[in-house]
C-alpha cells in the first residue's frame, strides 16, 4: 500500500505515515514524568523499557555462617544473664548462699566491670572517675533507701504470680534487648529502657520473697549490674576483641550449665539445648533459606525520596 502524508496531530508537523494507521500523528516516545501531557493512556505500559528497572534482591547480603554465629553470641550471652541471676536467687531465696557472699559478689562485680570497661575504653579520662564515683554512690544509696519499700511492693502477690510475672517480664527483657548496642561502633548509648525496666521489676518481683531488706538490695544491686552495667563493659570488650568476647560468653555459659545442674538436670538440658540451638542451629537454618529468598523492586513500587547524600555518592 502507498503511504500518504498527513499532519501531525501532536506536533503539527507534515509526517509520512501508512494509510492504515487511523491515528493520523506520530506519536513521541512515552516518557515516565507527570508534568507535561502525552498521546498515551494513564494506563500505559511501555512494553520495551518497562522490565528494564526490575531489581531483584537489591538489597540482599549474603550471610557466612560463622559470621552469623558470632552474632548469635550475643542473644546466647544475654539468655546467660538471666539464667545466672535467676540461679542467685534461688541460692539466696532457700538459704544456700549467705548475706555475706551476696555482698561480696556484688562489689567485686561493680569493681571488675568498671575495671574493665576503663581499661578497655579508649576514651576514658580520669575526670571521669570522679563522675562515675558519685553515680555509683547515688544509685546504690538510692536502692539501699528504698530497699525497705521494694520488698513489701509486692508482698501481696502470692507465690505462682510472681513466678509467672517474672518469667514474662525476663522473656520480655530478652526480646527487646539492644543487641545492636553491643556491636555499634557508633552507638554512644543502650536503648532499650523496655528491656531494663523489665529485667528490674523482676528484680523487685523476686525480692520480695527474700528474708530481709539487706537481700533485696543485693539483689536489685545484683540486677543494676548484670542488666545495666554490664551491657557497657561487653561493648567495650566485643568491639576491642571479638575472642575475648567470645571467651566471656563460654565462660559464662559453663558457670550457668554447672549451677543449674546443681538444681536441676531437667533445667541444665534444657538450657543447654536452647543455648546450642540459638548459637548453632538457628545460624545454619538462617543460611540454608538464604536461597529462596526473592525481592523484586521496579516502576511498580512506590517512589522514595533519596537524600542529598545518597544521590552525590553516586558521582563521586
């Protein structure tokens, strides 16, 4: 068939088109902007260039599976401090360990944890002993102070509610836990007020079954440190060496295997079994389903505004 020469419909230029095309106009290719009106539908799809943007696993990194269990440390760590301060009272609570001991213990683990974490703090300056000396001096007075108030606060509550209570609010402090904190370079503070109210009101929970006001302040001073303090003094140890970190949370898994089995060998495998499933097992399963995972991004998805700083990165 001849061709015939029309007027654009669109530009208003004379084109050269088939006399099939009832159209009459040459139409310019479609573009993906708003501000200015084209001869296509809303609807459109550019079937050339529409797959073009498709991104698929665009943020996807791959997991090494010893990478993952190092990490995986640190939930086992922390289930590690519950299981060590729950093991404390039920030492106190039937009478096997002493007031005496539980002093002890409190003061060496302030002094060693602070030791540690002035060694091992790049940043630390001795003006700020003097600071952390009065904080320390404030909080525990204000703990020995109230310590006659805590251990009535729930003295009402009977036995299994406060069993249960605990156990929900400890599971509640592992949950919302800030793992993030203890490997952040950057991250000055713990953000996890959730976490540490719960691991507390445990505290208050559990000593309001001890025998006198002087075990509730061990143990409420027990639990500032091991879910307070001892956040501070694992960060500085996991970012100055991840083997000595790691030889903290084995040390720590050891002493919580033998104590329990000293209580109960149901609760000894049981927490073993949990330990070895967090540290090992649930690492593999998380690299073994790495395959199937499939992001797809493209022109379909909703538009996000990109920040200065992503966008002068790209021509750098």
């Amino acid at each position: 068939m001849a061709t015939r020469s029309v007027v654009c419909n669109f530009c208003g230029h004379e084109v050269i088109t088939h006399p099939s095309d009832d159209k009459g106009a040459c139409r310019p290719k479609w573009r993906k902007i708003l501000y200015e009106k084209q001869p296509y539908d809303d609807n459109y799809t550019d079937e050339t260039s529409f797959l073009i943007e498709l991104v698929q696993n665009a943020n996807f990194r791959e997991y090494d599976y010893w990478t993952v269990v190092v990490d995986s440390s640190l939930v086992t760590q922390q289930v590690t401090i519950v299981a060590l301060f729950c093991i404390i009272f039920h030492l106190s609570y039937s009478a096997k360990i002493g007031l005496p001991f539980l002093l002890l213990m409190d003061t060496l683990m302030l002094v060693l944890g602070y030791t540690m974490s002035v060694l091992l703090d790049p940043q630390f300056q001795l003006s700020d002993l003097t600071v952390s000396l009065l904080r320390v001096m404030l909080l525990f007075g204000s703990v020995f102070g109230l310590a006659p108030v805590l251990r009535t606060l729930t003295d009402a509550f009977s036995d299994d509610t406060i069993w249960a209570l605990t156990v929900i609010v400890l599971t509640a402090h592992i949950y919302f836990y800030d793992y993030g904190y203890i490997s952040s370079e950057s991250r000055a503070t713990f953000q996890a007020p959730a976490s540490l109210n719960s691991a507390i009101f445990a505290s208050v929970l559990l000593g309001s079954r001890l025998p006198s006001t002087l075990h509730v302040f061990c143990l409420i001073s027990a639990a500032i440190e091991v879910f307070g303090l001892f956040p501070i003094m694992s960060r500085h140890l996991k970012l100055f060496s991840t083997v000595l970190h790691l030889g903290l949370t084995t040390l720590l898994f050891v002493l919580a295997a033998s104590l329990l089995f000293s209580i109960s060998n149901v609760l000894a495998l049981i927490y073993i079994a949990l330990a070895v499933a967090i540290t090992f097992v649930c690492p593999a399963w998380l690299v073994s389903i790495q395959k199937y995972k499939n992001e797809i991004k493209g022109p379909w998805d909703e538009a996000t505004v990109r920040s200065f700083q992503e966008m002068s990165q790209e021509y750098v």
